[in-house]
C-alpha cells in the first residue's frame, strides 16, 4: 500500500499534521491553494485529490469533518478488502475516527495517530473492541485463504464460540480471543493448501517484499508532475531511470539512492529495480511523459513475463501516470487530437520499418490525426522524409502539422507548418509531432500565430 496522504484545508491544521508525521515519517500533507503555506504538496481541488489518492490505493488522513470525506469517497466504494484506509482527524486533534479501510490496516492507523495526538481512536468494529484483532485483516506478512468466512466466525466467537489454534501466530498472542485446547472452532496457520470452512479460518504465511512503481514526470516542467507521482517519489528509498529523466525530478531526488543507466538498456533497468524491489525497497522507475506511452512501464512487465521470477509476481507494482509529450504538445496550441487519433513511433530498433510503413499508411487511410515519437536521431534521418511520401498519399499538403521540442524544458519550442513544408532537420528525439487529419484546422491570430484543432465532428 502506497505511503499516508494527509488533507489539511487550512494552514492551522499543519502542527496536527506535522504531530502525525511522528509517527508515519512517510506520509505526505497535502495543502489546499491558498490556504495553505507549509504544505509538502499542494492541490487545488479537494474531492478530485482525495478521490485519486483513493483510487490509487493511498491511505487518506483527512484533518476536517468526517462527512466530507465520506460523501467525497462514497462514489468510489465497492470492495472492503481493497480500499485503503480512510480516517478523519478533529482539526484540533481531539478525535480520531477511521471511517474506511478496516481490513486494510485503518483500526491500527487510528490507534497510531491517536497515540502521537495523545487522544483515543473511535474504533467502531465489533471485533476490534471485543477481541482488539479482525480476523479478516492479518499482518501483511500473512494471508487470510478464506475471507468470505471470517465474519460469520467472529460471530460465533461473540455468540460463545471458543477457538482452538494450530501453528504460530504471533500477532494472535496479543488477542483477547477465547482460545481452548477443545475449541469448537480452528484458526490454523500453515503452508499447506487447506480448505477452509465457516468453522476453520486458514492463514498462510508470505515473503515480505518491497513495492515498485513506474511513474511519468510529464513531459518535464514540474507544474505537469501529478500529486500523486510527488507524493510516490518522496516516500521511494531508490529511483531507477536514465538520468536525463531522474533530473527532471529536483529536489523529489534528495536522499534517495539514484541508479542511472543509458537510454537504451530498458530491460536491464528494469530487471534492477525489480531486484531491489524483491530486496524490500521502495522503488521507482522514472520515465517522462507517460510511462505506459512508449516508456517503461512496458519494459518492466515484459521483463515479469520472459524472466518469470515467481518473487516478481508477488512484488506490489503500481503504475502512475503522466502527461504525454502529445498531450502537451497539443495543448500548446490548441486541440488538433480533438478527433479520433493514434500514436506511431518512427524508431525502428524494437519493429521493422515495413511493419512503420503499414501503420503510417493505414492510419492516414483511416483518416487519424497522427503523433509521432522518436521522428529522427543522429543516426535514423531518412524515416521522417519516408513517413511524409506515405502521408501525402492521403493528406493535403496544407495539412497543419505541429512540431513541438524540449516541452517543459530549457529551449522549449512549438512550431505550425504545412506538411508539404515537413523536413528531417527540423526534429531531432526530443521532438514530437502531430500529423492532422484531413478535418484539422487551423484559427489565425492576431499576433501572427495559429491555433490548431481537429473539430469534434466528423464532416464527410
């Protein structure tokens, strides 16, 4: 599970999250725009934030009124045994209530946070209060085989029902369950594939493992770096990436170990940081733009799928997206991928240039507008000019075309031309282009320059 994020509305409430942070190191305080000075993130919108962080798995400490956090995550809601914990904090400390997540660890967090506030968790969960454990959420070090059945079998231990034990659970010991020599219900722990029952709860011990997440920078200003890929970075112990990528990350860098590697070795930095992951770091691989877009988050599951390392298939990977260099380069000047579009990279290291050729003369036939990664480099100059042959096949050579480099980042440039106008030099690996379709128009301004958008209906 993802470090804590904690929601503070007001700069007031920043000593009580910092107070928290005692105890979870890792956690990090989001602060509302505005109104909010010391926060380690900020954000804008509180229910698309807290929502997000939710969906992405991250516990959610909530300094405000308990009701705004559940009608902000009540559409989100659907299975108890996969939501993270959600608790919401008095803003003056005074109360502690875990609202979400109870088999996720939330009773414990409360209890937690409580403890650094010198104040009591409002733990409402039967089985907590009777027997200060939940049988459906054991240490991650375990797994419960048959949840379905452990709720009926805490009702019986209430009702009257002893417990007999079989195997070594530790986290029971400080259990307040009837546990007897002749119980009429069995906890057993085992390695074994045992069958469970409404009567016998079976729990298996697991390896411990670090967690890995494959993060997208954007294409490169930090002003296009989402939440929650800060928030990954700051609680990661090792970041694994080119280097070029690991410093578009700043100061998120500081005090973590940095593992750089050429731009061409994907699948080795993969099989590192799936190695220091199984060594229970917390590890992340960077890429820019976003990272299942022509990035690694392929190139890690790849590398699960060849080298089938069965300590890689328990590993808790999470993928966080970016904006692409398309997004961006189409949002600088207007909205040419407003249509039906799709991506090409012109690179011919990984796919043969006939199989380039057939989808660039596929998707012009198809009328798409086209983005096109990796047009040109040192050493492929000739694709770009065979790409634009293909291409005035189908397009018109006052096709807007838009030629976008160094988004977010030193030199950033963005240029409108005509496809007829299209030539190598004018792109190099840090260029993405957007080829539009034949409805693609452009708007002209007054200052001389255009916009460019793709109409939302197609016009035969």
């Amino acid at each position: 599970m993802n470090s804590s994020a904690i929601i503070i509305l007001s700069e007031s409430s920043t000593a009580i999250a910092r107070q928290i942070q005692t105890v979870l190191p890792e956690a990090t305080v989001y602060g509302l725009v505005d109104r909010t000075q010391s926060a380690d993130i900020f954000y804008t919108h509180f229910g698309d934030t807290v929502r997000d962080l939710f969906a992405q798995g991250t516990p959610i400490i909530g300094i405000c009124a308990a009701g705004i956090l559940i009608r902000t995550l009540a559409p989100l809601l659907s299975d108890k045994r996969a939501e993270p914990p959600a608790i919401a904090v008095a803003e003056d400390g005074s109360a502690v209530v875990p609202l979400l997540g109870g088999l996720t660890g939330a009773n414990e967090l409360a209890k937690a946070i409580a403890q650094a506030l010198q104040t009591q968790a409002a733990i409402t969960a039967t089985g907590q209060l009777r027997f200060n454990i939940v049988l459906e959420a054991p240490p991650s070090d375990y797994r419960l085989a048959n949840p379905e059945h452990a709720k009926s079998f805490t009702s019986d231990l209430i009702a009257g029902a002893t417990v007999r034990l079989v195997g070594e659970a530790p986290w029971l010991s400080q259990s307040n369950l009837p546990f007897s020599p002749k119980g009429t219900h069995l906890i057993e722990v085992t390695k074994r594939d045992v069958a469970g029952s409404a009567t016998h709860l079976v729990y298996h011990p697991v390896a411990v493992q670090g967690r890995l997440a494959i993060v997208g920078t954007g294409p490169g200003s930090a002003q296009w770096m989402s939440p929650e890929v800060k928030g990954i970075l700051q609680a990661a112990t090792d970041l694994v990436g080119y280097k070029t990528y690991l410093d578009l990350v700043g100061d998120l860098a500081q005090g973590k170990q940095r593992h750089e590697s050429d731009n061409r070795v994907e699948l080795d930095r993969a099989r590192l940081a799936l190695a220091l992951a199984t060594e229970g770091k917390s590890v992340v691989v960077v890429s820019s733009g976003d990272p299942g877009i022509f990035a690694m988050a392929a190139a890690v599951f790849e590398v699960i799928d060849r080298d089938a390392n069965p300590a890689w298939t328990d590993l808790d990977i999470h993928v966080a997206p970016g904006i692409s260099a398309m997004q961006a380069a189409a949002a600088a000047v207007g909205a040419p991928l407003g249509h039906d579009f799709c991506a090409i990279s012109l690179s011919d290291i990984l796919k043969p240039w006939d199989a380039i050729e057939k989808r660039i003369a596929a998707a012009a036939a198809a009328d798409f507008a086209i983005a096109f990664y990796n047009p040109v480099s040192t050493q492929r100059t000739w694709q770009l000019d065979a790409a634009k042959e293909i291409l005035l096949k189908w397009r018109s050579p006052t096709t807007p075309v838009v030629i976008a480099r160094n988004l977010g980042r030193p030199g950033q440039s963005v240029r409108v031309i005509n496809l007829g106008d299209l030539t190598a030099d004018r792109a190099d690996m840090r260029t993405v282009l957007i080829i539009g379709s034949s409805q693609t128009r452009t708007v002209q301004r007054s200052d001389g320059t255009v916009w460019v958008y793709t109409p939302r209906r197609h016009q035969l």
